[in-house]
C-alpha cells in the first residue's frame, strides 16, 4: 500500500511542478522563494506576493489531493502528508530550501 501511496505522489509532484503562475514553482524554489515543509507542504521562504500565492494554490490542491490519496487508502490525511514530506525532501534539490528543526535551511 506504502509504495502505491508514494508513486501517486510522484505523479501529483510533477503534476504541481508544472503549474503556470507569474512565477513557477521550479523558479520559486530556484530563487530561494519557497521551500518544502516537513508538514508535505510548501511554505513561504521570502515573503513576495507572487510566492504566496503561488504557495497557497499548490498547497490547497496537494490537500485535495492527500485527502483523496488518504480516503482510497484507507490511511489518515497526516499519514499521507508524511509521506509526501519524505518524497520532497529526498527529491528536494541541493541549494533549495527545506523547513528543518523550526528555520528554514538549504539542503
């Protein structure tokens, strides 16, 4: 069940990664914008509206997303977004930020 979990997740991260807004997620992680939480969610690195928005689009659609992957697998949603958090942050890029022990770092 794990692995059917984390391949779904695979697929919605290249899903959000290709998201068209006035700055992309690449950009955003790129630029130091945004970064992965240990919550399966992004979060704002450096406030900017474009960044904001962009964050609280992705995350609202990863929700959806963990709540659906969380209900056809029999599992809790904070299950999932732990999940997710794992598969982020070992596919994070070196340089790009990840929330670690409260402060954001770069990986």
């Amino acid at each position: 069940m794990k692995n059917k979990i984390v391949k779904s997740l695979i697929i919605v991260s290249m899903l959000f990664s290709s998201i068209a807004f006035a700055i992309g997620l690449d950009e955003a992680k790129q630029k130091g914008l945004v970064g992965e939480k240990d919550n399966g969610y992004l979060g704002v690195v450096v406030a900017q509206k474009d960044a904001q928005d962009l964050v609280e689009d992705i995350n609202a659609k990863r929700k959806t997303v963990y709540a659906q992957l969380a209900a056809k697998n029999g599992i809790t949603v904070q299950q999932v977004e732990k999940l997710a958090a794992q598969k982020a942050y070992d596919k994070t890029s070196s340089g790009h930020y990840l929330w670690v022990g409260g402060k954001w770092v770069k990986k």
